[in-house]
C-alpha cells in the first residue's frame, strides 16, 4: 500500500480481525486500507460512522438502483435497513447492524436469505519508519446461500470494491474526525 494518507490500496485480510476465517467459505473477501493522519481518532465505531457518512452521492444512485432490482427477489433494500421499527433492538451503522464491538474493531453486517456478510472495520498501529503508522482496515467477508447470492455477488463485486476505495479517499479528503474530549 502507498504510504501517502489519501492512498487506499487493497490488502490481505487482517488476521487479528474478527471476519478473518469467519466463514467456513466465503464467496468474496477483500480489505481495503489508508492510513490516518495523527490526531485522528482509533474509535472503530467513530471510524465507521464517519465513514459510511462520507460516501460518493453516485454510491446512493447505485443504492437505488440495487433496492429496485433486488426488492422483487424479497430481498432487504437499504429503506428497509434503515427503517428504525425494520432494524429492531439492534444498533446500527447506517444500513448495517453492529454485531460486535472490540477496542480495535467493529464488526458489522446482515443475514438474507440469499447470502450473510460481515464487514469489520480495524484501527492497526503499525512500524513506519518515523515510529508508527495508524490506519484504518474495511475488509468484507460474504457466505452464499444459493444461486441469488452468488449470481448477485458476481454482479456487484466489481461496484463494491470501487465503492469502499472511493468511501475511504471520500473520508480522507473530509477530515478524519479526532478523538472525543475526555468528558
């Protein structure tokens, strides 16, 4: 990965990451990184609401054009994610329901029928040559249910990775959000 901070590149998945091995087999898994100015705050949940607060408005455009295409397969749209009464008692990071949050880590996601995710979003310290360097990790693991979800994850994997890289640059470009004052 380049090292410039508005740089994301694709990396292998974190093994200290929650969605590493999460699936016995998994039908798309990518990490994207970028590294995070100092100041920036380590709260993964910080982290992930700014980030899905950030993203491209051509990414709503593709929203729309997913939940149109996949609400005639029964399948969840974003509207239905976002509903208050739809989601719940679960806590949620935009359209995706939080299922576990570390130090380190928030681990997001959705079950269908068509096919469960997880998605995790790590803060790794990591040697730099001037001491260290934090960064932010997304990485996206996806177990299929059936022919739906594999036909749909074909389909959308090439969107999804574009998606996540033009978020994390989107993010970068805004100011990552510092850390909260101590109360």
């Amino acid at each position: 990965m380049n090292e410039n901070s508005a740089s994301v590149g694709p990396v292998a998945l974190p093994p200290a990451s929650r969605v590493s091995g999460f699936y016995a087999s998994t039908d798309l898994a990518d990490a994207f990184a970028i590294r995070l100015p100092p100041g920036t705050s380590t709260d993964p949940e910080t982290l992930a609401r700014f980030i899905f607060a950030q993203q491209p408005a051509w990414v709503g455009g593709l929203m729309g054009v997913r939940d149109l295409l996949v609400a005639g397969f029964g399948l969840k749209t974003a509207t239905q994610l976002q509903d208050p009464a739809a989601a719940g008692p679960h806590p949620r990071v935009g359209i995706f329901r939080i299922y576990e949050t570390r130090p380190h880590e928030i681990v997001l996601g959705e079950d269908d029928k068509h096919l469960d995710f997880r998605l995790s979003v790590l803060h790794e310290t990591l040697p730099a040559a001037d001491g260290r360097a934090d960064r932010v990790v997304l990485s996206t693991v996806v177990h299929c249910h059936n022919r739906l979800g594999r036909l749909y994850i074909l389909l959308i994997a090439p969107f999804h990775r574009r998606v996540v890289q033009a978020t994390l640059r989107r993010a970068a470009r805004n100011g990552w959000p510092r850390p909260e004052a101590a109360a």
